[in-house]
C-alpha cells in the first residue's frame, strides 16, 4: 500500500498534470475569492430593500442580477447566500472527515466490540435516506447554519469510516506494521505513523465529494424552507422564490444564477475529486477514464 | 448458507433496534412537545399536565419506548395528532403513490444506464461513452430541485404538455392517461437523479469484467465482440450493478422527498414534509421508521440473494 514510493512524482506533482482538475480547483478557488471579497469591495448589501428600484427588478446597471420580493439585490445575496453555502458544504466536510478517520481506524484496528458497535452504528445511520435524517433533526433542533453543518457533519462520517476502517483491515497486518509492533512501537504511534498515512488517500478524494454532498443537501433543505432562512440567504433559500410559477417562467434572473452556483460548484468538487484519486492511487489510471 | 442466514440475521437484529431508538430520541429528546402547539392559548399548568397524560408523554422515556416498540410489532405506530388518525392507515394510503414514483423512475433509470453502460465500455472515448460520463456528472451535480424546476418551467409552463402539481387532475382517479401525464415529469426526475451513478458503475463493472480471463476464453472460442460483451461481460457484472442500484434505494427514496413536496405528489415523502412542518411527531416516526426499516429489509433480503446467487460471497463472508 505504498504506492507512491516507486514513483519518483509527488501526488501534487500527479494532481498538477491533470488539467481538467487543476482548472477546477483554480475556478473554485477564485469562486471563494469572489464570494468573500466582492460584497465589501463593491459595498453590497445582501439585506437592504432599494425602494427606488422596487421590487422584482430586471437586472440593471445598478442591480446587476435585478432586486427580490423586497427589493433587496440580488447579486449581493447570490454573494453572500454563496458564503453560507460554501462555509457549509466545506465545514461539514472537515466534521465528517474528522470524525470518519478515528471511528475507522478505530473499529479496523482494534476489531472485536469497536468494530461490532461502530459498524453497526455506521448501518443504522445509512438505513436512513440521508435527507429525512437530516430533515428531521433540522427541524427539531431549529435551522441554523450552525446547526445544520453539525447534523450534516455527524451524519456523514459513516462513508469516510467505513473507507479507513476497510482499508485499516488490510494495513493492520502488512508485515511492516507487525514488525513495527515487534520493536514495542505503541499503539497510537504505530497509529499514527504506520497505518494512517496508508489509509487516508481514498479520504482525500472523498471530502471534496461530500462537500458536495453537504451543499446539494443544505440547498435542498433551504429550497424546503427548513434551512436557511431569511434574512440570512443561501442558494437553496434564494431558489425558493422560484417555487412560485410566476418567478419561475418570467423572473428567470432570480434564481438561474444560484440554481448554476450549485452546479458549477458541486462540478468542481466532483471533478477535484477524482484528479485526487488518480493522483493518490496511480492503479486507478490503469482504467481508461 | 445456514450458518451465513443466520450471521446476517444476528447483524440485522441490533441495527433494527438502533433504528427504532434513533428515531424515538431524536424525536423525544427533541425541544418543545406538543403540549406546546396544541395547548396554546388557553393553556395553564393542569390543562397541559392533563394533555401530556392522556398522550402518555408523562411517563418515563424507556416505558415510552418498549410501548412504541410494541405497538410497531403489531402494525400500531400510534395516533397523529393532526389528522387524529391511526399513523399506519396514513402511511399505507401514501405507499402506493411513493413505490409507483420511485419504481417507475428507477425502471427508466435501470433500462436506459444498462445499455448505456455496457456500451460505454465497449468504446471507450466515443460518442457513448462521452454521453455517459455527462449523464453522471449531470446527476451529481444538478440538485433535483432544480431538475425539478427546469422541468416544470420547460415542460408543463411553457410547452403546456404536462400538469405541473399533483397526481390527478380530477383529485381521484379517472384514466390511466391521466396518471401517467401527472407521472411522467417527477419519474423523469427521479429517474435523472439515479441514472448517472448508474451508468458510471455499469461502465466501471464492466470494464473490470473485460479485463478477466474468462473474456479472454471467450473471445479465444471466435465469439463475436457483442456476444463477448452482452453475454460473458455484462453478465459477469450484473452484481455490482446490482448492489449499486438497491444501495442506491436509500437515496432514491430521499430525493423522493423533494419531488414529491415540489410536484406535490401524494407519496410517503411528502407526507413526511407536512408532518415535520406540523410538529405532528407519531407520523414523523412512523414514517421514518417504516422508510428506514424498508431499507435494511432490502438490504437484508439483497445480502441472502447473493448468497444463494454467487457462492464466492458466501464463502468470503464467513
């Protein structure tokens, strides 16, 4: 499981020769640029109605992307609805992530009751359509960005867990963890230093994923108005308006432009996470792709 | 294969449990109850400790629990509050709809990513294989909201050819063409939602089976590359395809949430939604609870499947 050894090319050395993925961390990146740097420097207000402009405004020199039902700006709001989303889709990721790898180094390592309970754990949690999972906690514990990145980062642990604690089980007994646990290494060093960094490539590439994840859901439950709520926008609030059929067929300006955000972000990360896999795992490229 | 039935049996058994008290915690331990919602008003401290009692919410959680546990065992989930109903009449009334939904779009799915998939790997880097490796970026990454949206927008509002809301025009039945013109614009969502992962296994599946010996004694035998492919390839993954499309159920069955709430279908989703939204808690557990355990019966029932079909999985499990 070392695969990298033999190849004299880093992983960011195999990353960078994928064009497509680079381009796709480049325009996400600038994308994050953009969505926290542009509101203060063109001094946008996502939450003040310009009564001149009224309400439901076309897109104009002084609104780029027209007003909403109250006459607030509605780039301003695709901007900072892109903050939330976008904080919210990577912060659940990184709980997630954060979690999944103990739980399955873990139950892979230690076996018998850790990896009884904490699989069973990982089925109970996946027997459940993870949107009605997250619906219902959403609803119960109130939405709040804050906590609809927990109950989207605790619930997603289960994919990353069952990934290490799978790859844990082939590691734990390569000859050179068993020599290691011969010279008396302990457990959390031989942890730490022998097993983990020969689990962890196929978390890397999951985590752009479930960012994704996290920001298709965290849209769907605003899109449900279980999510974020006014003020505060997101892209699933912001598409909401179109739920009405007059937005939607004659205000196309409102909620086209988040509806692509979505897409061209969850893209991105999709894309980014594949360059990961084929630069972490050089077998995979065996596979015409 | 005993000794295999049973060991799944034996993991199925704390899983039920944990589902079942998942779903009573979490709505439980949730903030506010009831009491709150329906003794608005004129509630006082006697009037709402006479509703927690006649509701049973003043007895200790465990008591409440082994109660709703052994009303599930006989197919009793208990009374919704809103609609002061029994819960399991509710949600058989809405089961229908939701397995015609999903089952139809799922079958689309099914039949249109088999064919694509194996042609995909067949030629790799040509037209097909282009469209299928669209197909699955497109259903990863375009909320099926929007997918929703972009449907009613483009089909029902602008070329006026399907209903935008609802199963039936009249509110009950009357043809059959009616049903499948309400049915045709969620199924296809449903169907697009589940299609790309789809294509991309069926395309990854059989790929790997080409790379096997035994393609290599087929094609060594002069069999034509299509007989190769459809009758030693494919075949040869039809059971990651298999597990791909029943794993899949779980997520199907969530993104059926939100095309039924938005086409305003009659299903078990957006029975769910309403009864989130009107704080209606025995419903909410219900349905959860019948969704979830749904999904470990297939689950359960997919495991003793392979075992009979491939002996390799039951003997590399033991």
């Amino acid at each position: 499981m070392t695969p990298f050894r033999s190849n004299p090319r880093s992983p960011w050395a195999r990353f960078c020769r994928n064009r497509r993925a680079v381009v796709c961390l480049f325009l996400l990146c600038l994308e994050l640029l953009l969505v926290f740097l542009l509101p203060p420097l063109m001094g946008l207000e996502p939450n003040v109605s310009d009564l001149e402009a009224g309400f439901w405004a076309p897109p104009s020199p002084a609104h780029w992307l027209g007003t909403d039902d109250v006459g607030r700006d509605l780039l301003a709001r695709l901007l900072c609805g892109g903050q939330v989303s976008l904080l919210i889709g990577l912060s659940a990721a990184a709980i997630s992530a954060a979690l999944g790898v103990p739980l399955g180094l873990l139950a892979g390592y230690r076996r018998g009751a850790w990896e009884f309970w904490l699989m069973r754990l990982a089925d109970i949690v996946q027997s459940f359509p993870s949107i009605i999972l997250v619906l219902c906690l959403v609803a119960l514990v109130g939405p709040s960005a804050l906590n609809i990145v927990l109950v989207l980062g605790l619930l997603g642990w289960t994919g990353i867990a069952r990934l290490v604690y799978g790859n844990t089980l082939t590691v734990r007994d390569q000859e050179y963890v068993v020599a290691a646990r011969a010279l008396g290494a302990s457990r959390g060093f031989l942890l730490r230093r022998n097993v983990l960094p020969n689990v962890v490539a196929p978390v890397w590439c999951s985590i752009p994923l479930r960012a994704g994840r996290a920001i298709l859901s965290e849209s769907s439950l605003s899109f449900l108005g279980v999510g974020i709520r006014t003020p505060q926008a997101s892209w699933g609030s912001l598409i909401q308006a179109a739920a009405d059929l007059t937005v939607l067929t004659s205000r196309p300006w409102a909620w086209i432009p988040p509806s692509l955000c979505i897409i061209f972000t969850v893209l991105c990360l999709a894309v980014i996470g594949d360059g990961l896999r084929d630069a972490l795992d050089p077998r995979s490229r065996r596979l015409p792709d | 294969m005993g000794r295999y039935i049973r060991s799944r049996l034996i993991t199925a058994i704390p899983v039920f449990f944990g589902i079942t008290l998942l779903v009573f915690l979490m709505v439980n331990l949730a903030p506010g109850t009831i009491t709150d919602l329906m003794g608005e008003g004129a509630a006082n401290e006697a009037d709402r400790a006479a509703l927690e009692a006649s509701l049973g919410l003043d007895q200790p959680l465990p008591l409440r629990y082994a109660g709703w546990l052994a009303g599930l065992f006989q197919g009793d989930l208990g009374q919704s509050y809103f609609y002061n109903r029994p819960v399991s009449r509710l949600i058989v009334q809405r089961v229908g709809p939701s397995l015609l939904l999903t089952g139809s779009g799922v079958a689309l799915a099914v039949a249109a990513a088999l064919p694509l998939g194996v042609l995909a790997a067949w030629k790799p880097r040509s037209v097909w294989d282009r469209l299928a490796s669209f197909l699955s970026l497109l259903s990863f990454g375009v909320p099926g909201f929007v997918l929703c949206l972009g449907g009613i927008a483009l089909f029902a509002v602008t070329l006026g050819w399907l209903p935008t809301h609802g199963m039936y025009a009249a509110g009950t039945f009357t043809s059959l063409g009616d049903l499948l013109r309400h049915l045709v614009l969620p199924a296809g969502v449903v169907c697009l939602s589940s299609l790309g992962e789809l294509v991309k296994q069926t395309r990854s599946a059989c790929l790997e089976s080409l790379g096997q010996d035994y393609i290599l004694t087929a094609r060594a035998k002069g069999l034509t590359d299509g007989a190769v492919m459809v009758r030693h390839a494919f075949r040869g993954s039809l059971v990651p395809v298999l597990t791909t499309i029943l794993s899949h159920i779980p997520h199907i069955l969530g993104g059926s949430v939100v095309v039924e709430q938005i086409f305003g279908w009659p299903g078990m989703g957006s029975l769910l939604f309403s009864a989130i939204s009107q704080r209606d808690y025995p419903l909410v557990m219900g349905v959860t609870v019948v969704v979830a355990l749904g999904v470990l019966l297939t689950n359960l029932l997919l495991d003793l499947v392979y075992g009979l079909a491939d002996p390799r999985v039951r003997y590399g499990k033991e």
